[in-house]
C-alpha cells in the first residue's frame, strides 16, 4: 500500500508535519468533489473481519471485481438496475 500523503482534519487545530498535506474539514464542504480514482479490478475494494470461531480473528481482502460482481448478481435477482433507488438501514 502507499503511504498516506494527504490528511484530512476535523475539529480544531491543523497539525504541521513534513512531507504531509493537512486539509481542514472546512475547506472540503467547498472544494467540490475530488477526482476519481483509477482502480483495477484486483485492487481491494474492502476488509472483511472474521468472527475468530475457530482462530484469531483475520481480515478478507474483498477485491473490486468480486465488489462488482456481486453487486450485478444481487441487481439482476432484485430487479434493481442503475436508476433504481434502494434504502438500508
């Protein structure tokens, strides 16, 4: 993974530290949205913790292909399709 090269900081005082670009909360409210990254289908999407049943608790690296898939399937077995509008709570 590469190092962090940005901050992000909420509530007060913005820390000074070499080779680190500290944005205050405030300035992203206004900024617009950021670029989008470039991700490949490998990259990781998301950790998933195991429970540790039956060990130490481990964490799954979910894959954005596998992310992308599964978002496909559960659309095409609910009916729900890109203009659809679902609800979670």
């Amino acid at each position: 993974m590469d190092e962090a090269v940005d901050c992000v900081v909420v509530g007060a005082g913005v820390p000074s530290l070499p080779g680190l670009s500290v944005v205050p909360f405030e300035e992203l409210l206004t900024a617009g949205a950021p670029p989008r990254p470039h991700v490949h289908p490998g990259d990781v999407a998301s950790i998933q913790f195991t429970s540790g049943t039956s060990g130490p608790s481990k964490g799954a690296q979910i894959p954005h292909a596998h992310s992308h898939l599964l978002a496909e399937l559960n659309g095409e077995l609910l009916g729900v399709d890109g203009d659809s509008v679902i609800f979670t709570e």
